[in-house]
C-alpha cells in the first residue's frame, strides 16, 4: 500500500516537472518574442526620422534659393547700375564732345576782347575807319559767343556778384565803400563752362554737378571715382607712379590748418579708406601719402589734396626722392594724360569701391 503509493507520487511530481518545463519553455519563448519586439523598427520613429530628414532638406533648399534671390536681385542692381552709369558717360561724352576743339578757341575770344578793349570810345567817334573796324571786331565776338553758346559752352560774367571761392578765385582786394564787402569789383580773366542744357544769360555762373572744382581747375564727374559730403578722390593728370591719386575737401580751401574739423575727419577717412582699395588693387603692402600745405611746401593748385601713391620695392633708389619727383612732375609742361585714359582709371576705381563697399555717394 504504501509502495503504491509513493509511486504515484513520484509519477505525479514527474508530471508537475513536465508541466513546469512546458510553462518554462513557453516563457521563454515569450520573452525571445518581447526582445524580438523591442529590435525591430517602430514605425512611429521611423517616420519621424523622415520627417526630420526632409525638414532639414527643406532648410537647405530653403536656404539655396533665399542666396540665390539675393544674387538675382544683385545681378539685376549692378546691371542697372552698370546701365546708368553708361547712360551717363554717354550723355557726359556729348557734353564734352566739343571741349578740346572750344578750349583752342577760348584764348582767340580773349584776344578780341582785349582788342575791343583797347580802343576808347573817343578815337572810335573821331576815326570812322577804326570805328568801322571796331564794328567788325565786335560782330566776331559775338557770333563767336554765340556758337559756344548753342553748343553748351558759356561764359561766366561774375562781375558785381557776391565772391564765392567754389567758383571764382581772388586774385586782390580793393577798398570801396560804396560796394558790399565780397562783391567782386573787376574780372582778370574770364573762365566759360561747358553745360549740361543751354541757359540763360543770368544763369550763367551756375556750374552744374557734372564738375567739381579743384583750385582753379574744374574737375569731370568722369575722372572722380569716390565722394563723400565733404570730400572727392580723383585721378592725376600728372601721376608720378601707377596708381597715383589725389583727394581733396569739396570746399575750396588752400590752407589744410584751416579745414574745419568735419573736413579733417572725412578726408582722412576717406584716404584711410581708399589706402586700403590701392594696396589691394596693385598688390602692395606700402604706400606714400604727402600733403603739400602751402607754396613754400610745392603745392602748386591752391586747394588742399593728399597724394596717395602705392609704393613697389625699388621705384625710387633713394625712398624720400618720391617727394622731389612731384614737385618736378608738378612743374612739366605739356606732359599730361588724355582725358580717355584718366576716365578709363577712375571707371576701374569706381567699380572697386564698388566691390569693397567703401562708402560713395
């Protein structure tokens, strides 16, 4: 009995392992398929990862075409920049078409003038051949006025008008007290001006933008490549090394101690500034500026200017020689550049202040 017992126990327990080890297997099995979850790829993430992967793509195109609409709109800025510009030169040309043929026929005007002068109003009563012949001269003169006016070349008459030293240039000073101090009293020399429109006889002492005064000079909007409010840089007539270029207040002033404080400030930080576009351009690290203050100094225009001149190693077997070879340069007759190669400098100019973002107005 109790034999039997035991051996029904036994088979039992045998049983209860077997069951045991089922559920074990079982569970383990379980447990392969939750870590076999857990590997593979939600498909929640997996879509976030593309999202993710697009919205960055979109950022870089997005990105892509915002530089590429600013290229355009630069594109589109300089081609009407450039479009402008030669609008300009070109009505600037026909302006200037009959400068070189006029400035020969400027001192003839003069001669006539002198010679009308010359003769008083009593011999011409008293001689008729001489009062004929003053007629005569005097017809020359004005059909001659007359051809520089219709071609935009006028004469400036400033006499009994207030002094201004943008436009004229004193030469003395006489003591009147019937006349407003400052009014000009006697015309030495008389200057005309080629204009943009033709103009009436009162107008004629106003120079239009297209000029700029330097000393007793007149300076073409073509040959200026920088300006400010105060100041304007321009290239040299009679340039001493490549690259040579002057820069001078707008203010006719011939003494630089008499600058006011604005005027220091700007044309420095205007040569600072154009320094920096020179050494760049001629690939130079050196470079001379000189300021002629005064006449004992060899300033031979009667305006304040800086000469920049970028600098190479052995242009000059002595460095300081630089300084003779301007007033020499200064003091040449007749050896100056044609008015195509100086626009042609300063169109290079313009376009590297262009390109550098130096500020021009």
């Amino acid at each position: 009995m109790h034999s039997i017992v035991k051996v029904a126990r036994s088979r039992l327990a045998y049983q209860n392992v077997l069951v045991c080890s089922r559920i074990s297997k079982l569970s383990s099995q379980s447990v392969e398929s939750e870590t076999g979850g857990e590997e593979a790829v939600d498909p929640l993430a997996a879509k976030d990862e593309e999202i993710a992967a697009l919205q960055a793509k979109l950022t870089d195109q997005s990105k892509l075409l915002s530089d590429m609409k600013n290229k355009y709109l630069r594109a589109l800025a300089d081609g009407e920049n450039v479009r402008n510009r030669s609008k300009k030169e070109i009505e600037d040309s026909k302006i200037f078409s009959i400068q070189s043929f006029a400035k020969d026929l400027l001192p003839v005007s003069d001669v006539l003038e002198k010679a009308l002068e010359s003769v008083p109003e009593e011999d011409r009563n008293s001689n008729q051949t001489l009062a004929n012949l003053y007629e005569g001269v005097s017809l020359t003169q004005s059909q001659l006025h007359q051809v520089f006016k219709r071609h935009n070349l006028v004469k400036i008459t400033p006499l009994n008008e207030v002094f201004d030293p943008v436009y004229h240039e004193a030469m003395f000073q006489v003591p009147d007290p019937s006349k407003t101090p400052g009014t000009i009293m006697n015309v030495v020399q008389s200057e005309f001006s080629v204009l943009q429109e033709p103009i009436s006889e009162e107008c004629f002492t106003r120079i239009l933008q297209i000029m700029l005064k330097f000393g007793q000079h007149v300076i073409k909007k073509s040959c200026v490549f920088w300006e400010s409010k105060l100041s304007f840089a321009f290239v040299n007539i009679k340039p001493v090394l490549p690259g040579h270029v002057l820069i001078s207040p707008k203010r006719i002033e011939p003494s630089f101690t008499d600058l006011s404080p604005e005027e220091t400030a700007d044309i420095f930080q205007g040569a600072q500034q154009l320094s920096s576009l020179l050494k760049s351009h001629y690939n130079t690290s050196s470079l001379t500026l000189v300021i002629q203050d005064g006449v004992d100094a060899g300033q031979t225009v009667k305006h304040v200017h800086i000469h920049l001149m970028p600098r190479r190693p052995g242009d000059f077997a002595d460095n300081d020689d630089i300084y003779g070879e301007i007033e020499r340069v200064d003091s040449r007759k007749g050896e100056v550049r044609t008015e195509e190669d100086m626009e042609r400098e300063a169109r290079t100019y313009r376009e590297l202040v262009r390109e550098m973002g130096i500020f021009s107005e």
